[in-house]
C-alpha cells in the first residue's frame, strides 16, 4: 500500500528518533537509536513516517528533501531561559574580571536590580521587539520549544508586563514558548527589609495569573542572600495549591537544599543544581524531579565546580540542559555551546546530551508528549544538521551546525555556504 506525504525528508545521513515513554533517566539516557540511511514522512505538520531509505520506498510525496546524508534529529528544546528584560549588563564585566563575586554585585544593587530597573522602564512593546532578535537566534541554533520566565520586574505591575510579552510572543513568533512567573527572583531594594512581605505581595498575583493563563509554572531564587529554604517552601505551597507547576532555581551558588525541597514538593525540575548534596541528587531521583542543568552558567561565573551530571545519571536521575539564557549570568543564546560545555565539563556522553536537549528537556517544561521526537504523530519539528553524525554537534564547538529547521513541517529557517535566509516573523 503506497501512503501519501506532504514532504518526505530523503538521504538522510543519521536520524535521531528519540523514541521515548517518558524522561530518560540514569542508563538509559547513554542508548540512543539512530537509523542510518533513513527518511522522514511528514503530513499536516506530523510525521506520519520514519524508517530506513528501503522502508519508504513505497511513500509518495508532494514535496521532497534532499538531506545529503547529513544528520536528523528533533527541534530541540531550552528548558529555561530569562527571554523578556530590559537593558543590558555588559558593564558588569569588568566587575567580574576584578573578582566581585555574582551575589555581591546583587547585593549592591547591580546584577539582577539593575536589569529589574531597566525592564520596568521599557514598555510592552519595547521588550517584546527586544526579544524578537533573540527569539529568532534562538531557533536558528535548532531550538523549536522553550521555556520563558518572568522576574525581572518584583512588582505586580512589571511582572505582568513580562508575562504579557511572553504571551505575545509565543503568539506571534514560530517558535513555541512555555511561560514561567518568577516574581521571587530577588528582592527589590525598596522592600529589602521585608522579604517575607515581599512574598505575598508576589503570591496575591497567583489568582490573576492564573486566571488569565499568563504562566503554567513558578519559579523561585532559593540562595543566599536571596530567599532561604522555608521562604521557598512557603511561596511554592501556595502556588501548588493554585494549580501550578514548580521549578526551582536550586543550589546555584551555595548548597542550600533547593534539591530536597524541589523533591519534597513534587517540583516538575530543579535547575542548576551545583552545589547539590548526595541528598539532593538521592531524593529528586526518587521524586522524579527532572535535573536541569545550565553549565554556560557556570562558566560565565568563571567557577571551577559544575554540577554533579554523571553522578546524578548514576543516581538514576532524568537530566536536561539548558542555556539560562539572561542579561547577567549567561548572554547566550546558543544552545549548541552548552552541549559542548556538557560534553567537557559535566563529563556527559554525547548519547547523553541529546537526550539532555530533546526529550528531557521537553518533560522539564510538561512539553513531553508534544516536543523532543521525531515519532509517529509529533509535530514535524525538526533540525537538518550540517554535520554527518551526532557525535560531531557536542565536538566542534562555538559554533553554527544547523543546515535548516522545519517547525510544524515547514521549512522556517535555513543556511547556505555561512548565509542564512530567515522565513519566519
Ligand atoms: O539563572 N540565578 C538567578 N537568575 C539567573 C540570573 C539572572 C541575572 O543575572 O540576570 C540565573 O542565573
Ligand atoms: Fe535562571
């Protein structure tokens, strides 16, 4: 029997299917299936085929790619990011070069503050074309899914302006955006006395947030100087019990417990995670609370220790990365550089890291049944990589490997002989 296609992806070199039943955790992150001279059947914006060359000779399709051997895999996915804020902190970098540490910068009003300052000047309209060159490199590093925090405004009026703006850019642009409200991301100077204050004047904005759709997640800085483990624990009960879904930024800088407490609450994922204790790496494998890891983090911060990845894979824990793409600890969008920086600092195999980008990565932000495969009835989000294998992404590093992404089976972004031709909005 002949099916029918719209597009058939033909020759290609490997593809990465990345069949999976639910996050890859500990082993079974290091086995990946690739299909070697393969090809990729897509219909109304589904794949509806993969297989080898042979397999599909009998498809018929109205439109035909010619992948030249090069590598397949799913669109990937950037379980966290600070996509929305005002301004820029480059000036920060000859602090960073004298040694004043991150949480001190904060402390003295630069860092985060300053960025809050900067994004309650900028208008609606402002961040969201402000994100828009970001959005768009995002996704020209192969990137079809991602998550979007708040946190850069810590006042009702700021935050909701974030969230607005993430919300019309998940509407506007190409690329699907998951939106998290991280109101607890620091404390404003003007209520630096009062933190637990602060935290409720943040928790009242549950309801609206909730009814008006604008985050699935919350989100909280649990560090010091910043909010203490009972405080954390405190804000995100609250927000479990309005129905949403718990992130946490854990153990970052110090080893607090963010680990425990994200296992204890049955939180989606808990990121970062550097300074994490046996405990903590113990409990979120229990609890099934997805790792992210953000090591691009680490290395901006110009810090020797990077989390604990190939003892948390032993520990049987499901790990993603991410890039924590922001204006302080980590200006970058290229995904592509914290695989490598996984490959040489967290250790992680290259089997490994694409799990960490795929599959995980989609759990991570509740998008699993939708994002991080290549498998009969996803959507067609896909990335034609420069590149005959998938040991070569994490290995030639700093940057480009797309050849082309395909969201929802279209072709929306492509390169050529180092020119890129950009067809989304
Ligand atoms: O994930 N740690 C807190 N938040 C961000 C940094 C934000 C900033 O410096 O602007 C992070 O590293
Ligand atoms: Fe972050």
């Amino acid at each position: 029997m002949t099916l029918q296609v719209d597009t058939l992806l033909i020759n290609i070199g490997q593809l990465l299917p990345m069949k999976a039943n639910g996050p890859k955790k500990g082993k079974e992150m290091g086995s990946l299936e690739v299909i070697e001279h393969a090809a990729l059947g897509i219909k109304d914006e589904k794949v509806v085929f993969y297989g080898t060359m042979e397999e599909a000779s009998h498809i018929k399709s109205k439109e035909q790619i010619d992948c030249q051997n090069k590598l397949v895999t799913p669109g990937l996915v950037d379980p966290h990011t600070h996509l929305v804020f005002g301004g820029s902190r480059e000036h920060e970098m000859a602090l960073k070069q004298q040694g004043v540490p991150y949480l001190d910068i904060l402390k003295n009003g630069g860092g985060i503050l300053s960025t809050v300052e900067a994004t309650r000047n900028t208008s609606l309209e402002d961040l969201i074309d402000k994100a828009k060159p970001h959005l768009n490199r995002i996704l020209s590093y192969g990137v079809t899914t991602m998550e979007a925090k708040s946190g850069y405004g810590l006042d009702p009026e700021t935050e909701l302006k974030q969230l607005e703006a993430i919300r019309a850019l998940n509407q506007d642009h190409v690329l699907d955006i998951v939106s998290t409200f991280l109101g607890a991301h620091a404390i404003p100077a003007s209520q630096k006395d009062d933190p637990d204050g602060f935290l409720d004047e943040m928790a009242r904005m549950f309801e609206e947030i909730k009814e008006k759709n604008l985050a699935e997640y919350v989100d909280i800085f649990t560090e010091t100087g910043v909010f203490t483990v009972e405080q954390s624990r405190r804000f995100l009960q609250r927000a479990k019990d309005y129905g949403f879904g718990l992130k946490i930024h854990a153990d970052e800088i110090d080893p607090l417990g963010g680990a425990e407490l994200a296992a204890e609450l049955d939180a989606i994922s808990a990121d970062h995670l550097v300074g994490t204790s046996d405990e903590g790496i113990k409990r979120m494998a229990q609890a099934g609370t997805i790792a992210v890891l953000l090591p691009g983090t680490t290395f901006y911060l110009g810090k020797e220790t990077y989390a604990r990845a190939i003892e948390m894979i032993q520990q049987d824990n499901a790990v993603a990365l991410a890039t924590d793409f922001n204006p302080g600890s980590c200006p970058t969008e290229n995904i592509q550089l914290i695989m490598s920086l996984a490959a040489l600092r967290l250790k992680m195999t290259p089997e490994e890291i694409w799990h960490a980008v795929t599959v995980n990565a989609a759990h991570a932000i509740g998008r699993g049944d939708q994002a991080g495969q290549l498998t009969v009835g996803r959507k067609a989000d896909v990335v034609i990589w420069d590149a005959a294998n998938y040991l070569y992404i994490p290995y030639h590093y700093g940057v480009n490997h797309v050849h082309a992404v395909l969201k929802n089976g279209k072709v929306v972004y492509k390169r050529g002989n180092g020119v890129e031709r950009l067809s989304f909005s």
